[in-house]
C-alpha cells in the first residue's frame, strides 16, 4: 500500500472517530477570481451527525443547505476572509442550529488549504 493511501485511510479513521465537529470545503475561483462553491468534501462522524447524516451523505452539501440562512451567511463570508486573506480565523465564537433544532455554541477555527503551488483550495 502506497503512503498516501496510508495517508488517507489514517485521516478517514481519524474523521470517523474523533469527538471533534470537524468539516473541509473546496472552493473555486471563477474567471474573476471571486470564490465560489463552498461544497463539503468530507467531515468528521460527529458534524455529519449535527445534520442527521453521515460522512458519506453530508458530502457535498453546503452550509445553506444545513443551517440556518443567516448562521450559513456568517460562514460563507468568514471562509471567503480566510481565502481572500490567506489568514486563519482562530477561536471565534458561534451559535450553530443543528438539524434536531438543537442551539449550541462553538468555538471555531478556520483556515485556508494552501497547495504547494500557492493554491487556495
């Protein structure tokens, strides 16, 4: 088995069985270089849970989809500072409606996937 199948069956197993609310997005940059997208790629059990679904079907899915539209609109623009800033946003604090109508806070922590070649994913 090669190391980034390695790799990647490590990060599946970690996303599985953590206790963290854990979620990645792909955005694209259109001809304008305006970010667009915000489509979940994969998520820890937990948040996909949040959502009454699972890793497999909260693939994706975007924030509007699941949240509230003002909580979703508050995410969608945080994301697009981190991408246009290339910046984390580290520790904020956010009131997040779940599927079952449960109102929790959260701390969250955002960062940009920068690729080798200086790509913002």
């Amino acid at each position: 088995m090669g190391r980034s199948m390695q790799e990647l069956m490590i990060f599946n197993s970690f996303l599985e069985n953590t206790s963290d609310s854990i979620v990645v997005k792909e955005y694209f940059a259109n001809e304008q270089g305006e970010f667009i997208g915000g489509k979940i790629i994969c998520a820890s059990a937990v948040k996909a849970r949040h959502y009454g679904l699972t890793m497999d079907t909260i693939r994706g899915h975007t924030d509007f989809d699941l949240m509230p539209h003002e909580q979703a609109e508050k995410a969608l623009q945080d994301d697009l500072w981190v991408m246009k800033n290339r910046k984390p946003i580290e520790d904020i604090r956010e009131t997040i409606t779940h599927k079952d109508g449960e109102i929790v806070n959260v701390s969250v922590t955002k960062f940009p996937w920068i690729l080798p070649g200086g790509e913002i994913v």
